[in-house]
C-alpha cells in the first residue's frame, strides 16, 4: 500500500476534523467498520456515515466483507477502492520513455515503452507521450476508475513547484520548458514532476522497502545522484538539488575534470562513464556503463578493480552522509549497479570503515531491489501522493457539498 504524507498528522493519531483523517485511516488496506471509525477520530457515528458516504461517491471507498457479528445484524466494513480511480507513471531517460498506468495501490495495469533520444526535444517527446498515455487510458478501459494524477521523471534538474527542468546538462531545449503544464492540460488532471532519482527513490522505498523510513537511493550510471528519504518524506531541499553526490569534492579525484565545469568531483572519477573512459586509457574497447558492466562479468579484473575503487570512491561520500542523516539503508542503483557485490563492496568497504560504528551497526547497504523498474513505479507513487493528499481529499468531499456534520 501506497503511503502519503499527512502533514504531521498519521493513520494511527488522527485528528478527525476532516474528511481526509478519515480517508487515511483506511489507506492502510485494513477494513473498518462504522464504529471502529468513529471510535478512532472521536466524530459523532452520523458524521462517520456522511464521511464515508461521501467517499464512495468519489470512489475512494468501497464497503467490504461484513465483520463478524457478535449478535444481531453484521456491521459492514470499509476500504480504499484500488480501481475507483487511475494515475499515470511516466519515465523519461536519456533514450527511452515509459509509460505506465496504475491503480491506487500502485499496482500496473497496463504499461508501453518506447526508444527515443530526449535531445530530440520537448515536443517531440511529450507528444510521444501524450499518445502513449491516452492509447493506456483507452486500452486499461473498464478495469480502473478515471484518470486522477500524472507523475514525471526527468534525467535531470527539475523545478518541482512548477514542473520545469532547470539547466539540464543532457536535454537541449528543455530548460524551463512547462512539462507540468503541457501534460496537466492535455489530461486534465494535476501532473507532478521530479528529477528521475528522486522518483527512483520513492519507488524503492514504497513498494520494496514499505518499512523503512530513513533511506537513501544512490543512482549510479551517466552520472550520480541520490534520493533521499528522512523521516518517510522525500527530502528535495531548499532548490530541488538534494542528493547532488556526483558533484562532491573527492581527493582522489584532484585536477580531473568535471562536466559541471569544477575538477575533482565524484562523478569525474566514479560513474559509470568516468569507470569506461578510465579502461578505455589503458586499451579497454569500452565507452558506456553497460560496457563496464559486461567485462566484469567476464571476469576482466582491471574491470573489476575499476568498479570497486568507484565503489570505494562513492563510500567516501556517503560516509558523511551516514554520519548527518543516519540512515538505516542505503540503495544502490542505475546502471553500474549491474556490476553486482564489486561496487556495492567498496561502497561497504568505506562506509564501515570510516563511519562511527553506532551509525553502522544496523545500517544496511544493498542493491536496488526494483532494477529498471524503480523509476516507473516512483513516477506511479508520486501521481498517487498527490492525489490523495490531505487537501485534495478534503477538495473534493467539500466539492460534494456534502461534509455536513
């Protein structure tokens, strides 16, 4: 199940002054009576009743098997309704755009992917999505509810107030460009962007690690990046740039040059295509991640050796961010991520070497559990906190003119 940020507010204290208290509740996927519900927010069981009642009509809630009677007439129970309504996840990177069409469990009910190079420009690229995603609405039909949401990835920086991509190093065209609003007026729906790790980010931790609640994502390929989740809430900062790794001063690194136009950074000297230009000086045939990756299954050790020094590289990084955040896992992911327990090794290596060991004792450093799909299923999660938000519940029961108490 899908969890929401509720502004400070949970399922299990909730406060009962509207109708979303009440909708929280239920999103755990416990069904509850009547009288459980009132029992939990303090309303009066009419109020509960006009609540729910409100609910069903804007399919969020659907009644469920009737609990079991202690005398007298069952007592009918109630839940989220997955399919009353839809969101649409859409993962754009470098060379591929995937689309996917989801309940309001996360759950796909229908997906499409396609090639197509994102210096291609804005245009072409939404309207590739925009086709993809209406042919999903049409071909899904009967079996979910209308469209409610629509979440974006981006390879790069992005505006997440506005939906902009901000001076994005590999998409010439789309600086500033109104990806929110294109996409929001031809749904017509709220559409919601973020930069590709941060909704990676949420898609590992929602669907493959529900229970965690400090978590951080690092996305290694191109370049590197981190989501970071504290607290159960995605952690953006002040402009969008939280989790900006691959541009962090490393020793290692000194007079290397950088994309960003400064020397020294982690990207230079540990992503996956620093990695290939690194073998490729010493007569490697190599260029990309996937390049890499393939020689160290091979068993190639200058390879091998490579992948765990960028491991090691990435560790001396993410050290300080176990001793500032403390998280309890960290997650590696992207493309040479592939090269298996080599990068993860060094990742370990530095980090449990460097760290305090209070900080280190119950961390848990791994792979990405979701792979290729953790963009897609973020892109899903961010469409759906949007669409049940406290206040976007609350809008729409007070749209119904029936929240009377």
């Amino acid at each position: 199940m899908i969890d929401v940020s509720l502004g400070g507010r949970t399922p299990n204290s909730p406060s009962g002054s509207n109708p979303s208290d009440l909708f929280q509740i239920l999103r755990d996927g416990r069904p509850r009576t009547r009288s459980e519900l009132a029992g939990m927010t303090g309303l009066a069981r009419s109020t509960v009743a006009l609540r729910i009642d409100a609910l069903m009509k804007l399919a969020l809630l659907k009644p469920v098997s009737d609990a079991i009677s202690t005398g007298g007439r069952p007592s009918t129970q109630f839940a989220l309704d997955p399919v009353g309504h839809s969101v649409l996840g859409v993962d754009v990177g470098a060379s591929h755009v995937r689309v996917a069409i989801s309940d309001l469990t996360g759950g796909v009910v229908e997906e499409s992917a396609a090639e197509l190079d994102i210096a291609a420009g804005p245009r072409e690229v939404l309207d590739r999505v925009m086709r993809m995603g209406s042919e999903l609405v049409s071909t899904a039909g009967d079996r979910v509810g209308p469209l409610i949401a629509v979440g974006v990835g981006l390879p790069g920086p992005v505006e997440h107030s506005s939906g902009r991509p901000i001076n994005p190093p590999i998409m010439p065209g789309w600086d500033r460009y109104d990806v929110a609003g294109v996409l929001g007026a031809h749904f017509g729906v709220p559409a919601l962007v973020d930069n590709d790790v941060n909704i990676m980010a949420l898609g590992e931790r929602e669907l493959a690690w529900p229970g965690v609640d400090d978590l951080i994502f690092v996305k290694v390929a191109t370049g590197i990046g981190a989501g970071v989740i504290s607290g159960g809430v995605l952690q953006r900062g002040a402009q969008g740039t939280a989790g900006d790794l691959g541009h962090v001063y490393v020793a290692r690194g000194a007079g290397v040059s950088c994309r960003c136009g400064n020397t020294g950074c982690l990207e230079a000297i540990a992503s996956g295509s620093a990695v290939a230009r690194a073998l490729s000086t010493e007569g490697a045939a190599v260029a990309t991640s996937g390049e890499v990756v393939e020689l160290v299954r091979q068993g190639d050790i200058d390879a091998i050796q490579a992948v765990r020094q960028a491991g090691r590289d990435l560790g001396e990084v993410l050290t300080t961010c176990v001793s500032l955040m403390n998280p309890s896992t960290i997650v590696i992911g992207g493309a040479l991520s592939a090269a298996g327990e080599h990068l993860i090794a060094g990742v370990r290596e530095a980090v449990y070497t460097r760290a305090m060991p209070f900080a280190t004792q119950h961390l848990e450093i791994t792979k990405s559990r979701m792979g290729a799909d953790a963009a897609i299923a973020g892109a899903g999660v961010l469409a759906i906190q949007s669409a049940l938000s406290i206040e976007r519940i609350d809008a729409m029961v007070a749209a119904l003119g029936e929240d009377r108490d």
